[in-house]
C-alpha cells in the first residue's frame, strides 16, 4: 500500500514537472507572445484612459509601436497612426516638462515609417523650445529640467530619437547634458538605484524619509522608467557616439543590483528596499525591469547565464497578471511614491505599455 501511494505520487510530481515545463515552454513560445500582446493592446486600445497626449498614454504607445513591430499587424499600426494624426502630432501642454514630450517619441517612430514632414515638425519645435529656454523652477525640488527619475524614460529617448532622425547633434548633445544633471542629482552610487525626486535623497546629517524597516526609498517604477528609458537610448545611439558607454554602463550597474531583488514570485514590489511593507508585485515596475533586462541580454549588454533566469522567472509572473480578456493588473496608480493601493484589478494604461515592451524583447530570446 505504502509503494503504491509513493509511486503514485511520485507519477504526480513527474507529471506536474512535465506539465509545468509545457506550459513554460508555450509561455515563451512567439506565438503565445505574439497573442497575449495582441490581446493586451486590443483590450487597451477599448479601454482609453486620459487625454490621449498624456504622459501615461505616451508610455502605452510605446508598448503599441512595440506590439506593432513585434507582430507586424498592420491594425495595431492604423490605430496607432490614427491616435497621432487626431492630434495633429503635437505634444501635451508644457514645452518644459519631461511628460508632455514623450508622446513625441510615438509620433517620431511612425516618422521612420512616412517620411511626412507633418508627423516631426511639432516635435522639432517644442524641443527646440526645450533647448533655448530655463526650466521655470519653484525653487525647490525642480532645480533642473529633468528633476525627477522617471524623466529619464520621458524625455532622453525623445531628443536622442529625433537626433538620429534629423542629423542634428545639438540634441544628442542636449540630452547628455541633463541626463547627467539628473543622474548627479538622484543616483545613488551606493544602492545603484535612483532617488524619485529631492524628497527621497538622503542629506548629509543622515536625515530625510524612509521606509519602516529604516531603508531608503527607491521606488520600483521610478527606476524601472529609467531602465527603459536607458534601452530607448541605447537602441537608437550609433555603437561608436561617444558618451554611449556612459549609457552601458550605467545599465549594467543598475542591473545587477534590480536582479538581487527581484522577489520569490519573480515580480519587485513597489518599493525596492522593503519589500514586506508592499504586499504584492507592482507590475508597471516590473515589466519595464524585464523589458530592459532581456534587451541587455539580447544585444549583449548583460551575462545571459545570470540574467536569463531573472527575466524567465519575471516574465512567467507577468503573464500571470493578465486576465482572459487581455487586462494587465496590479498596476499601482499614478503617484510620486510607493503605495499599497492596488490589486489584481488596478490597471492603468502605462503598466500595458510595460507589459508589452517586456514581451518584445523576451519574443527575441534564445532559450
């Protein structure tokens, strides 16, 4: 009876092991990639949320142009062109600030595709705004023009893209120059994370905000925008530009620490530093985490063998938050710092958008 039992058991553990190797294996499989991306884009595209301009949709439409390059559908194609031309090509309302430009980077894309003057010109003239003019301060946490960490995915990928568009090298130039403002602002060599904006930086005297278990905060999203905003750079800079290597190596560094604290369930928590406090996996974080980690992985920026398993183990998880209909969940809010309001029903059009730049790369993986 006892060896009847065992090997009954042991043909369940046997079976569940082949089973889950199945399903990893059509989890990583293009045509299970191809569709779950289809999926999540048509169900966000029935789902608009925000002005269409907003930095939130600029996110998303990264995912889209991703979806389209990624699947060639050109239905996903017309319905992203048709979003850009209703609005004329043009940015949000502020010349100035990071968020209101990186729809352009959407529109800059669909240039490659058209070539019609139309589709660039509006970008060319607020980053030429952008360029001529002093960020309009308050004076306080805003002391330069990209103040805060997630403006590093917002606006660099913008000048660098319209850069290599145009011939122009003052927007190449333009972006290194507050890239590193940025980063000399909110890096912290020690936790190779970013500080979301003044707030969160330590001072001198050891005082300033911090989690309950007495750690710094570093919040997921906020370094996950930046490490999607470093593989946008780094996908359109010429191997040879000069300053390329500063982008490298800044993604290498971030990297090995953002792998080291990936959770068990193969998803970060909002907050980096204290992952008890923040019950559940933040997916918008997350998916920007495995987007760039595969991208180092497929153009050998990062060590397959130690990588590959942190993006396996991230992508199996992300694909767990998508729902029959296509919907991405736990997707924390819009907020400028970790929080605990979200579940398995909280989504937002920028955590898609993450989602779906995750899956372009992780379709390119050789396994």
């Amino acid at each position: 009876m006892t060896k009847r039992i065992l090997s009954v058991l042991l043909l369940l553990v046997v079976t569940g092991t082949i089973f889950a190797q199945g399903t990893n294996k059509k989890i990583f499989g293009k045509k299970y990639i191809e569709n779950v991306m289809l999926k999540a884009t048509d169900w966000q595209l029935r789902h608009p949320k925000h002005d269409p301009k907003d930095w939130t949709n600029g996110a998303f439409y990264a995912g889209v142009v991703a979806t389209w390059q990624t699947t060639g559908s050109k239905k996903v194609y017309n319905a992203m062109r048709d979003i850009a031309s209703a609005q004329d090509w043009r940015p949000f309302r502020r010349w100035y600030h990071a968020d209101d430009i990186v729809v352009n980077q959407t529109y800059l894309d669909l240039y490659k595709v058209e070539r019609k003057p139309e589709m660039i010109q509006p970008t060319i003239d607020v980053v030429d705004k952008l360029l001529a003019n002093p960020y309009p301060t308050k004076g306080k946490v805003d002391v330069i023009k990209w103040w805060w960490c997630d403006a590093l995915f917002m606006g660099p990928p913008t000048l660098v893209k319209l850069s290599m568009l145009t011939g122009d090298k003052k927007y190449l130039e333009a972006n290194d120059e507050y890239f590193k403002k940025c980063y000399d602002l909110l890096y912290n060599k020690e936790e190779k994370l970013f500080a979301r904006d003044l707030h969160y930086v330590i001072k001198p005297d050891g005082s300033g905000r911090r989690e309950a278990n007495g750690q710094k905060i570093f919040w997921s999203r906020g370094n996950g925008w930046v490490m999607g905003g470093l593989v946008r750079i780094l996908e359109e800079l010429p191997k040879d530009y000069q300053n390329r290597a500063f982008y490298e190596e800044l993604l290498v560094e971030m990297a090995h620490r953002v792998a080291s604290l990936q959770q068990t369930d193969g998803l970060w928590r909002a907050s980096m530093l204290d992952p008890e406090s923040y019950p559940g996996g933040e997916v918008s974080g997350s998916g920007f985490f495995c987007y760039a980690l595969a991208w180092g992985i497929n153009n050998d920026v990062l060590d397959r063998e130690k990588f590959l398993p942190v993006v396996e183990k991230a992508w199996l998880a992300l694909t767990e938050c998508v729902n029959e209909e296509g919907r991405v969940g736990w997707v924390q809010p819009i907020g400028a710092t970790p929080e605990k309001n979200f579940s398995q029903d909280s989504w937002e059009v920028y955590g898609t958008g993450a989602f779906l730049l995750a899956g372009s790369e992780v379709i390119k993986l050789k396994r």
